[in-house]
C-alpha cells in the first residue's frame, strides 16, 4: 500500500518505511503524529480525494531536523556593475513513515523502526570519546593557538605603529623643504 501526502505545499508518495524530506515542520525531535492531508490512497484498492481522503492516516515519527544543502544564488545586469551573491541553505525535516491507514481501516505498517539523529547528542559522544582517548577537542587546539598568537600580534602592532610615525615624520619635512624652495624661485 502507498500514499501521496501533502506537505508544505508539496506532494511525496511514501510507502511505510520510507524516509522523506519535508519543508520544516515545528515538531520536536522523535515525535510521533499522523499525517492527515492524504491525497491518495493505493495498493489493492485505490481512494482518490476529492481533494483529501477521508479518514485516511500516514503515522510517521521525526527523525532530523536540519539544514539541506548550499545553493549558490547569484544575480548580475550586464555592463552596469552590479553583481550580488548569496547563499542559501534550506531548513527541512525528515520524517520516517511507520504506517498508512485506508479510509475502509486497512493498515500498511513496517518492520523498520526510525533512527532519530540528534545533532547534539552525536557531539556529545564525539567529546567523550576524545577524553578517553586523551586527545584534544577542536576548541581546546584553537584556544591554544590564540592564546600563543596573541602576545605575538600585539609585539608586531607596536613595531609597526613605531615605524609609522618615523616615515610619516620624514615626508613631511620632505614636503615642506620642497614647498619653500617653489616659493623662493618665484
């Protein structure tokens, strides 16, 4: 049995099991909801809406919530200097079809069960797993490699400003003995 939901102004077919990306939808991670804008129901028999199907249900659970990838938009008018460029990442959520329910009560269910991946707690393994193995996280390198620059930054600052005033100092009493000679030939 398969369905053709509607979601985000979109339409997937979905059959249970099947993982499919949906424009962002305020749930929570593992959240288990019905899907109630069916459009289509088929298999042994068939159920169009008119536009929906009535009392026809897809149950999915929210697996990740992210972000898709990086599309390139990029706008230029010809000969006039204008030129803009942008990214732009899409957010969506995918959702995990655990089963379909006819209009009649005929039910599609799957085997599967949904892996949910957590952002966070994925970061949470990986920063436990460097402590046991005595190794250092990327923000302990950096601030070691920050904290080492900084004093050498601020050495370099002085030299710099230090060297600058003596240039500018010369050229300026370069300037002014040029100046004076133009007015004496006069």
């Amino acid at each position: 049995m398969y369905a053709i939901i509607r979601a985000g102004g979109k339409q997937y077919r979905v059959q249970a099991g099947d993982t499919v990306r949906v424009e962002k939808l305020e749930k929570k991670l593992g959240d288990e909801f019905d899907v109630s804008e069916v459009l289509f129901v088929g298999g042994d028999k068939a159920f169009v809406g008119e536009p929906l199907v009535q009392n026809a249900k897809v149950r999915v659970v929210v697996t990740r919530q992210a972000k898709g990838p990086k599309v390139i938009v990029f706008k230029k008018k010809r000969r006039q200097g204008y030129r803009k460029m942008q990214g732009h990442r899409q957010l969506f959520t995918e959702l995990f079809v655990k089963s379909i329910t006819s209009p009649e009560g005929m039910k599609a269910e799957t085997d599967k069960s949904a892996v949910v991946i957590d952002p966070v707690k994925i970061q949470a393994r990986k920063v436990e797993f460097a402590a046991k193995q005595g190794k250092e996280t990327k923000k302990e390198k950096r601030a070691k490699v920050e904290a080492a620059a900084a004093p050498k930054a601020s050495k370099k600052k002085v030299a710099k400003k230090a060297a600058g005033k003596k240039t500018v100092g010369k050229k300026a009493v370069g300037k002014k003995a040029a100046s004076g000679k133009k007015a004496s030939k006069k």
